[in-house]
C-alpha cells in the first residue's frame, strides 16, 4: 500500500507543479503592464524570502554547509536570477503562449547537462518521449502562440530555458541533503542578491502598481516559486534531472488553458493537438523504465541504489 503512494504521488506533484508554474505567464503578462523585469524578479524573490525566513528560525530550514556554497549559489544564480531576468524581458516582445512553449525547450538542455554532468543515461524510449514531446511543443508554439514575438525576445526565452536547465542539474546534488524548501530559500537568497541594486525601483514602482499587478507578483512570489519549487523537488528528487524536466511539457498546455480562462484566448484546434501530442511525449518518457534485470555479480547491487531513488517520493 505505501508503494502505490508512492508511485502515485510523483504524478500529483507533476500536475501541481504544471499548473503552478503555468500560472506564471498570464501573472507576468498582468505584472509587466506596472514594473520592470528587473523589479519583478525582485519583488518575487523578496516575497519567497520573506515567507521562508520564519521557517529558518523555527529548524525547518536546514544550516548551509560551507561544501555546498558554490552549487547553492550556482542554483540560485541561473534558476532565480538569470532564469527570471530573460524570461520577463523576453516575454515584453513574445506573447505568453509561445514564451510558455519556447521555456519547454529546457529539457533538451537538461539531458544534454544530465549526461555531462550526472552521467545520466536517458535511455531509447526516453529520448523518444522527448522528442514527440517537443514536436508538440513546436506545434503549439506556432498554432497556439500564434508564433508572436521578434527574433531577440525569442532568444531571451531560449536562453532562459538553458538557465533553467543549468539550475536543476545543479540542483539534483542537493537534493541528497537538503530538502526542497531548503533549495528554495538559499537560492532565492543568492538569486536576490545581485538584484539589490534596483530595490528603490521596484519600491517607487510599487507605489504607482495597481491591485492587479501587486497580486501577480504576489503570486510569482507564493504560488510560482515558494509552492512550485516544493512540488518541482519532490518531483526532481523522484527521477533523473532529464526524466523529471519533462514535466515542463505540460507546463505550457497549463498555460494555454489559464490564458483562455483569465484572458479569453482560447487555443486553436492545432494548439490542443499540440497540447496532446506533448502530453503523449510526456507519458512514454515517465514509463520508461523497466524492472531490474536479473544479472549474475554485482550489478544488481549497483543498480538498486538508482532504483530506489527513482521511485522514493
């Protein structure tokens, strides 16, 4: 019974982490009519520092360890600063639904990084997953999207989504020490910090904002990083960074769905089959996997190890 939970919960956490994180485009698009991008990735950063720090002096936040500065501060750098920097000034040029389908690019770059660095093996059918998934992702970036944007802003977002890669595989390490709200507090930490030099801006920007631009970078801050972040690293620690970086597929269906509800831009019929095919891409690399295979020695007790790490939640 606890098994199931277990095999079930992952799937949860990736839905969560989906609609979370989709809600992030219609929020930067409302947000973007009132501040900056770089007072956005400011506010936002604040905001997430600012619930979490309570839980530091309560001992729900884990001590950093001085072996564990430069990765934190790498993860914190390219996945709260470089990440939000690029995505907000791109999506000033490209509308949200194709900025939402360009970030879906980020696990190509994650299993590029995954083999380089963690010497992850995606595996035939995973690489098969992903790239059905990012015909998808295709498809609804030139349907769905309507293909709106310059050149330069597409670039940003392409370039966000490779930060972003960078940051999970900097992540996975952690991980096996730190939990997911631990991550996220010390990256926010060090992702503010080379932004707090535009903190009178975002200030004097905030006194002329209007509700609405404060509630969505009130939801950056909350729903797009504090609640994301927990269901992304549960979701991260229960799978290879390549594997569990297609989440992000979905992401940009949730993105659609939420712009036709808050916006009234309802998705082309090409756009919901993109949207499927993405969801299909999805579904063959999560299963990917087999069950171990019997083989005489030690490789079973190399193998378990993996395993088990997989499918913890």
């Amino acid at each position: 019974m606890a098994g199931e939970r277990r095999t079930a919960s992952p799937w949860a956490f990736m839905a969560a982490t989906a609609v979370l994180w989709g809600s992030a485009f219609p929020a930067i698009r409302i947000a973007l009519d009132g501040y900056s991008p770089t007072s956005m990735a400011v506010l936002r950063l604040v905001c997430a520092v600012a619930i979490l720090t309570p839980c530091l002096f309560t001992g729900r936040i884990s001590r950093l360890r001085r072996a564990d500065l430069l990765r934190m501060a790498g993860f914190g750098l390219t996945g709260m600063t470089a990440y939000q920097l690029l995505l907000y000034a791109g999506e000033r040029h490209v509308e949200g639904g194709t900025a939402a389908m360009l970030v879906a690019t980020s696990p190509v770059f994650a299993t590029l990084l995954g083999m380089l660095v963690l010497r992850e093996r995606p595996g035939t059918r995973g690489v098969i997953g992903l790239l059905v998934a990012l015909g998808g992702a295709l498809v609804v970036a030139t349907a769905g999207g309507g293909g709106g944007g310059t050149h330069s802003g597409m670039a940003m977002i392409v370039l966000a989504a490779a930060a972003q890669a960078t940051s999970f595989v900097l992540q996975k390490p952690l991980l096996k020490r730190y939990s997911g709200m631990d991550c996220i507090f010390y990256g926010s930490l060090f992702g503010l910090l080379p932004l707090l030099f535009s903190a009178p801006e975002a200030v004097r920007q905030t006194a002329g904002a209007g509700w609405q631009q404060l509630a969505a970078v009130g939801w950056l801050g909350l729903g797009c990083t504090v609640l994301a972040f927990c269901t992304w690293s549960r979701v991260l620690k229960a799978a290879t960074a390549s594997t569990s970086s297609l989440v992000l597929y979905a992401v940009p269906v949730a993105a659609l769905a939420l712009d036709a509800a808050v916006f009234g831009a309802v998705p082309t019929p090409m756009a919901g089959l993109g949207g499927l095919v993405v969801l299909l891409g999805v579904a063959v690399a999560a299963m990917r996997r087999t069950p171990p295979r019997r083989v005489a020695g030690s490789a079973p007790q190399a193998t378990t190890p993996r395993r088990e790490t997989v499918k913890s939640g």
